[in-house]
C-alpha cells in the first residue's frame, strides 16, 4: 500500500467512491468529503462547501469555496482525461450532498410545567365575620294588649257568579239563535207577489217582441229583481 493510501485511511473511515492516484499526489472522493494528499500534506473539504473547480492557472488546479481556496493541487501530477472524469463524479456528489435537507437540530429539554399556585387556605368562619353582631334593644317590652291594625275583611258580593262560568273555559258556546223563517200569511203573499211580478214581467216581453232591445232588457232585468227581492223579504 502506498503512502498516500495509507494516509488517507488515516484521516477517514468513510466509504471512497472514486479515487485519482497521479505521480504527484492522490486525490479521493466521500460521499461527503474530498481529499488531496500529496508530498506537503493533506488537504481536505466537505462536499457542501464546495462552489466550484477552477484549474489551469500557474498549473494549479483549486477547489474553491465562498471564502476562497479549500484545496489546491498540481494539475500535471494527474492525467487531463482522468482529471476530467474524477471531477465529473466529484460534480454529482457536491450536487446530491446540497439537495439533501440539513440535519434536524438537537431538540433541547422539555421544562417541566410550572407548578399550580396552591389556593389559599379556608377562612375559618368566626375570622370571616370581624364584626361582632349586635344584640337588638330589647329594653322597651313587647305587649300583646292592644291588636294590630288589621285591613278590613273583604266582603265576598251578594251575587257571586257561578264557577263555571268563570274557571270552565272549555265549556261550549250558547248554541246561536236560528234565523227566523217567515211563515204566516205575509210570507205566503209575498211569495205569491214575487211569482206574479216575474210572469207580469215574461207577459211584457211576450206581447212586445217588436221593442228596442234596451226595453226588452230592462223588463227583464227589472222584473226579475223585484220578483227576487219580494221572495227574499217573504223569507225575513
């Protein structure tokens, strides 16, 4: 195992997924880290801080993060080709390692419930009542001689109305009077007079067809009213 190798076994444990050995230096891939070690030393980076790989200038290749420089190394100590390809997988895995969601903070200790406010003790009953109760003036005597004065006794009337007909509301109505027919020898004629007001009426508008038809009309009209209001007042 080479130096290098061994180096890197040193400074992690985690699984490598891609790994660039060059004459001057080994460059490996984490899945959360990125390494450079070479003859001055180890050089190291998270995944997350990285921003992006800039190479070729002076032949120095850099992998830069928002405060600069995270790592530097030589590019002619590594095939251009290869290069190529270990930063294409190292592109992924910055990618995959940003998208992830930040680990969940620590939770801190739940406090304890604040304690209930004990309630105050009972006031006992004699500390209740701080003043005394006064005894009532007893020094006029009560006599029994004289009768209070009493309203007078209220009189039930002479003629007090029946209970039922004050309390029974569920008693039933006084049947309503029947209208009174007419009968007798009024209502007889007055029937008999509307009857011949109505042929009277027929008889005119039989002997008179030739007439205005106004007078015709009227004849009828007016005999048959007074034919019904005669009837109707037979009825009364």
């Amino acid at each position: 195992m080479g130096d290098y190798q061994a180096k890197l076994q040193e400074l992690t444990q985690d699984e490598v997924v891609s790994q660039l050995e060059g004459g001057g230096g080994l460059l490996a891939l984490t899945r959360s880290e990125l390494f450079f070690i070479g003859p001055e030393g180890a050089q190291r980076a998270a995944l997350t801080d990285i921003k992006k790989v800039v190479g070729g200038k002076g032949g120095v290749l850099q992998v830069v993060g928002e405060a600069g420089p995270l790592i530097e190394a030589p590019v002619q100590a590594f095939q251009v080709d290869e290069l190529r390809l270990f930063f294409e997988s190292v592109k992924t895995y910055v990618a995959r390692s940003q998208r992830q969601p930040p680990p969940p903070a620590e939770r801190l200790p739940e406090m304890a419930p604040e304690p209930e406010p004990v309630p105050p003790p009972p006031v006992p009953e004699e500390a209740a009542f701080s003043t005394p109760i006064q005894e009532e003036d007893i020094s006029q005597p009560v006599t029994l001689d004289e009768e209070p004065d009493l309203p007078p006794p209220i009189t039930p009337p002479e003629e007090p109305a029946p209970a039922a007909a004050v309390y029974d509301f569920d008693a039933p109505a006084p049947p309503a009077a029947a209208p009174r027919r007419g009968n007798g020898v009024t209502g007889l004629l007055l029937k008999l007079t509307s009857l011949a007001t109505l042929a009277l009426a027929g008889y005119w508008v039989y002997q008179n067809p030739a007439a205005d038809i106004m007078q015709l009309g009227l004849a009828v009209v007016a005999g048959l009213g007074a034919a019904l209001l005669e009837w109707h007042v037979s009825d009364l």
